[in-house]
C-alpha cells in the first residue's frame, strides 16, 4: 500500500503492536534540557530505574540560562538550581550532556540539526513542543510531557496511537522578500491554531523544496503552532547535502547505505493523506502577528483586524480580548504600530542563515533611537560561524545587542524579559500573553521583518527602508 | 496511581476558548525541579483579579473544570496537568482538548472527557445557577450527570483503561523488555549516538 514518509517512519519503528492497544514506538534520539527533565530523573530514582539508552540521549543547558557573563554562577536561583539538577542528573545516570561554556551547547533544537544527529527516517522526541524542527530532515519528531520524557528514559520507547496526516502544499516560487517564517506564519493564519489536531503535516511543493535546511526547519518548528503534533518534510538532495561531513553524520559505506534508505523514505506519489491544504506561494507577502496566538496574523501591509469583522461569537471575543491585551484599536495599519523592542533568535529563527537576514538589513544603519535589539544566536557553533563572518560587528554597530546561546526572550525564562506594556517584535513563536514576560506584548515576525522594525520603529519591512 | 471509576464534586465553569499552557501554568512557576505544590501558579495571571471564576467564593473547593474549546493548547508543559490536579482538579471538560495536553493528562492520571458544546454550555448554566450543584463523572459509563442534565463524553479507550486500573506506564512497558531488545538489534548501524 502507498504510504506517506510520516506513515513509513512510523511503521519502521514499531517494537510492539496489540489490538486495542497504542503502538509502542522505538526512539532513536532524546533530547534533554533542564526544565522538562528534573521530575522524570525524580521518578526514575524514586523506582529504582535506570536510563537504557544513555547513548542515544543527550542534554543542554538552554531554557533559562543567562545570554550575558555566562562563566559566573547563575544569578537566579531556580535556574541555577535547575541547571545544577540537570548536571547531577546527568552525571548520576551517565547521560552526556553539553553545559554553558561547552562549544556544542544552545537551544536543543538548534543542537541536534548542526551536530548531524538529526537525520532522515528517525524518531525524535524532546519534552519541549518544538522537536516538531528535527521534522525538516524527514524525522518523525515531536514534543513530550516530562512523565513521557521519564518513559523515555527508561525504555528508549513510548506508546503513542498513530496520527492523521495531512499534507500543506505550497506551490509556486515565494515572491522577493518572503521568508520561510511567513510561509508558515500565513499556513497557521489558514489553518487556525487548532487546524493541525491530531494530524502530522507534511509540508510539499516546489515552494517548500527550494527551501534551504535552515528554512525548511522554521517551517516545521511552528507546526506545533497549529496544534500538530508533528510537521515533516521529506529528505532531499538539500537534506544530504546538509548533513554531509557533520560530526555525528554517517561516514564513508555507511553513508552510501543511509543515503540509500533516506531515498526511501519520501511519501510515494499515490499515498493518500487524511487532509490536505494549498497554498499558492506567490501570493504571500512578509506575514506578522497582531494578536495573542499564533493563528492571529496578517500581510504587514493589512489593518488591525475588528471584532465586528469575526466569523463567530467565540471569535469576536477572541479578537476583542487579543486587541485589548496588545493594545491596540481596530482598524489602524499593522504598519503603524510602534514597537519599543525587537528580538532576533529561538529555534525557530536563531539559526545561521537568520543573523545573516539580520545583518544584511542592518548593515550600515542605526536602530531606531530608545529601540533595544537583541540578537541571541541559537547556540556557540552559530555565534562562533557569525562572529567569523563579521556579523557580530554589523549588529553592534547598528546600536543593537549580541549575546550569547540560549532560548532568551523567546520564553523569558531568564533575565530577558519584555516589562508590563512592553512591545515586541519577535522572531520566535509564540505571542500568547505574557509570554516574553509578564503584560508584555509580541509581534511574531521574520528575521527581515525584525531587522527592518528595528530600525523604522514600528513594524515594517526590508522593502520600507 | 489511584483506580478512577467515577468521581462526585461540584464544578467551575470557565467560559474562555484557547486557554493554553501559557495562561494554566505560567513560565515562571516551571523553573521549580519538585513534582508538587504547583496550585498556587494555576491560572497565575487571572487569579490575581478577584472577579476570575477561581476566586469567588461559591466555587471554592471544586474538583471539576468545565472550560470552553481549544483547552491546553500551545506549550508542552505537563506541570499544567499538575497544577489542575494539585489545585484539586480530577477532571476536564472541554469540547476540544489540544493533544499533548490530553496525553500528558492520561498520563497523570487527570480525565480529560470530550463533551459537545452545546452540552458545555448546558453544563455551565446549570453550574452558574446552582454552584453547589453535585456533578459525577463517570468514567465507567462515559457519563456526565449534574442535577437532570446527562451529557455522554468521549475519551480514548486505552485511556479509560488504564485510568480505570489505576496503571502506571512505565511498568506496563517494561514488561516487554525483551521485544524491546530484540528490536535494538535490528536497528540500522549508522544511526547516530550522542556519547
Ligand atoms: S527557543 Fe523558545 S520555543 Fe525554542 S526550545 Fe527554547 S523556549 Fe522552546
């Protein structure tokens, strides 16, 4: 029977299948991180059991740790007594671990990809919603629960009941200026945040596979955004290409005979999938979020929605209390809102390609005047490539902040925070309330878009300079 | 984890769609490394406005939540299960539950039953006219009764199973270790390893 890659990897790594029962489905990779994890290593000491597959896991220190003076302790103390507890448990049950000031540490999700443990046809799982990233590659992976991460853990297995799938075609080429963060950004905006329940979305068309890696995993990462569990695209010659020479990449016969299976894997032309949605690539524009979720967005060139403009009653209620939070009015063009901070990172946009994005907007301007920019590199690899390329002084010139690897301001978690009432333009994926802290207020956008804002002061794109 | 057969108490509604993760359990309070006393950050930022459902007093004490669509969605935080449950939460009704969240409440032993709307809606107004209104749950029936009102609800068969037999997963997995290790074996060399 015609199977799509999502429904091939899963079949490849079934261990156990009983009637009535969930699948039990073998993990290749675990990734661990500190604020996810501390309670399942309680568990397992709590029954006496071991971590089995200490090799195939592997943990960081991401979440909350401080972007700046990174070798001194940790000056919060719950997250220094977070990180402290992923250390010991790391230590104690011999999971290998990549701490701060460790070269390979940074966002989990940016880890993975650049140390070629990502690859096609494997499971992934992360107690951390966007491990739907790694799904760039053609890895069925998702986010988990921390009692899930404890199963992990201690089975290298989890018993999980087979998703829908659906398939997101975007054909056409994407006009100038167009990045992957509005292609997904516009898909959430059409399929709503709860489209993608119950279903692994397999993004496809030309649109998708002109994508660079780095594209392509902006795009899976936010599928969670549309309530998926997963978002997959299926390995290609720029997938190979990718992972080719990275450290933990087959090599030599090894890599023909992966390569070999990876071509297997893409979803054969008559698979059927349970929904599918169409996209014409040519008619996206730079896409931005006005409201509270991630579904609430629009062209940069369109107004602020009015409740008198929504489809239900849950719906204006929905716009009413998003326009309330973000103050803001009905009507006026997402163009004219002023934004006081603007934040480039998270793994949804802190890769390499991104802070080149970054710097070519920046490059030979100025922020605008009271405008804090912080642009945190999604791990040391990535602040160490940029810094060769002399991105590093293009962003400090333009009066905006390098720091070092780490989640940041995507979740708050450390001290970079938005105040109550503050406004930000974000590069990360979720604008829910409070999110970059607690009154604060998130424009989801691009890099470009991010960069351009910066320097204009409100919201705009490279094209408005 | 203690059998769940069916449960009696009264309920708060929560009249609000797409409450996600963010808003049940704020970041701030996931930095704690323990597994309990999570109640005090439940709906953290709502519960600061003493007109929030939460607060009033008629519905101190409930152990079952009636909220709108879209419930849990957004980040993967299990310690939104903890927090309704250390709260003093047994279950969740909603017409539509996001799905990490439905799993990790399986998991932790909190049900979360999937009722239609236009019987949530019922469901509120009988618990807004009489806060004091006993509500049962039962799972084994897959039934809802408050006051007249009967209102079925679904839930995953494997769930209610377990649930119902008080199970916890890790051990029901363990039992197949052998499976498990004879799938090792077959699996592809050069997959990659992180030691
Ligand atoms: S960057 Fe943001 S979304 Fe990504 S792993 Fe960190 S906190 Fe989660």
């Amino acid at each position: 029977m015609a199977k799509t890659l999502a429904e091939k990897v899963w079949e490849a790594h079934v261990v156990r299948r009983a009637a009535g029962e969930p699948d039990l489905l073998y993990i290749d990779l675990h990734l661990v991180h500190e604020v996810t994890s501390p309670q399942a290593f309680d568990g397992l000491r709590a029954t006496g059991r071991a971590v089995r597959r200490p090799e195939l896991t592997l943990a960081t220190e991401d979440h909350n740790v401080p972007t700046i003076d990174i070798l001194k302790p940790i000056a919060d103390p719950i997250s220094k007594a977070q990180v402290d507890a992923l250390r010991a448990n790391c230590a104690e049950f011999g999971v290998p671990i990549y701490s701060l000031g460790n070269v390979e540490q940074g966002i989990v999700h940016v880890v993975g990809p650049q140390l070629g443990l990502t690859q096609p046809g494997m499971t992934v799982v992360c107690g951390d919603s966007h491990t739907s990233t790694h799904g760039a590659f053609g890895a069925l992976a998702f986010g988990i629960g921390t009692s899930e991460v404890e199963h992990v853990l201690a089975t290298q297995t989890l018993p999980l009941k087979p998703f829908k799938t659906m398939a997101i075609n975007v054909d056409g080429e994407l006009p100038v200026g167009v990045t992957a963060k509005d292609v997904t950004l516009a898909v959430i905006a059409k399929i709503g945040t709860g489209g993608g329940q119950g279903y692994v979305l397999e993004y496809k068309g030309s649109a998708i596979r002109a994508l660079s890696m780095e594209g392509r995993m902006t795009v899976c990462n936010m599928s969670i955004e549309a309530g998926a569990r997963a978002g997959m695209i299926a390995p290609d010659e720029t997938t190979f290409e990718y992972l080719k020479g990275r450290d933990r990449a087959p090599a030599g016969a090894m890599w023909d005979e992966a390569v070999a299976y990876w071509a297997t894997l893409p979803s054969d032309a008559d698979a059927k999938y349970d929904a599918e949605v169409f996209i014409d690539a040519s008619t996206l524009s730079p896409f931005v979020t006005w409201g509270t979720n991630p579904g609430q967005g629009l062209p940069l060139t369109a107004n602020v929605p009015s409740p008198a403009d929504a489809v239900d009653e849950t719906d204006r209620v929905a716009i009413e209390n998003a326009l309330e939070y973000m103050g803001l009015t009905a009507g006026m063009p997402l163009r004219d809102i002023k934004v006081d901070t603007v934040f480039v990172g998270s793994c949804t946009n802190g890769r390499i390609e991104d802070l080149r994005a970054v710097a070519e907007v920046l490059k030979g301007r100025k922020v605008a005047s009271g405008m804090r920019m912080l642009v945190v590199p999604g791990s040391v690899r990535v602040k160490h490539q940029a810094e060769a390329e002399g991105l590093d002084v293009i962003v400090k010139d333009s009066g905006a902040e390098w720091r070092e690897a780490g989640c940041s301001m995507c979740l708050a978690m450390n001290p970079d925070k938005l105040a109550p009432g503050e406004r930000s333009a974000s590069t990360s994926n979720r604008n829910f309330e409070g999110r970059q802290g607690p009154g604060g207020r998130t424009h989801l956008v691009s890099p470009a878009v991010a960069a351009a804002t910066a320097i204009k002061g409100h919201l705009a794109a490279p094209a408005d300079l | 984890m203690e059998k769940f057969i069916t449960h009696t108490g009264t309920a708060a509604p929560l009249r609000r769609s797409n409450v996600d993760t963010d808003q049940i359990i704020p970041a701030e309070y996931l930095k704690r490394i323990t597994r309990h006393g999570f109640e005090d950050g439940l709906f953290g930022a709502w519960r600061k406005d003493s007109d929030f459902v939460l607060n009033q007093p008629a519905y101190q004490g409930v152990s079952i939540l009636i909220a709108g669509p879209d419930f849990g969605t957004g980040s993967s935080r299990e310690h939104a299960v903890w927090a309704l449950q250390d709260f003093g939460f047994k279950v969740v009704l909603s017409s539509r539950f996001a799905d990490i969240f439905r799993g990790n409440s399986g998991k932790g032993g909190l049900l979360t039953g999937l009722v239609d709307q236009a019987d949530i809606e019922l469901l509120w107004a009988a618990v807004e006219a009489n806060p004091a209104l006993e509500v049962t749950v039962d799972l084994d029936k897959r039934e809802v009764r408050a006051g007249d009102l009967t209102a079925t609800f679904e839930v995953d068969d494997y769930v209610r199973w377990r649930l119902m037999e008080g199970l916890d997963d890790i051990g029901i997995t363990m039992k197949h270790g052998d499976v498990i290790a004879e799938f090792e074996v077959k699996r592809p060399a050069f997959m990659p390893t992180t030691a």
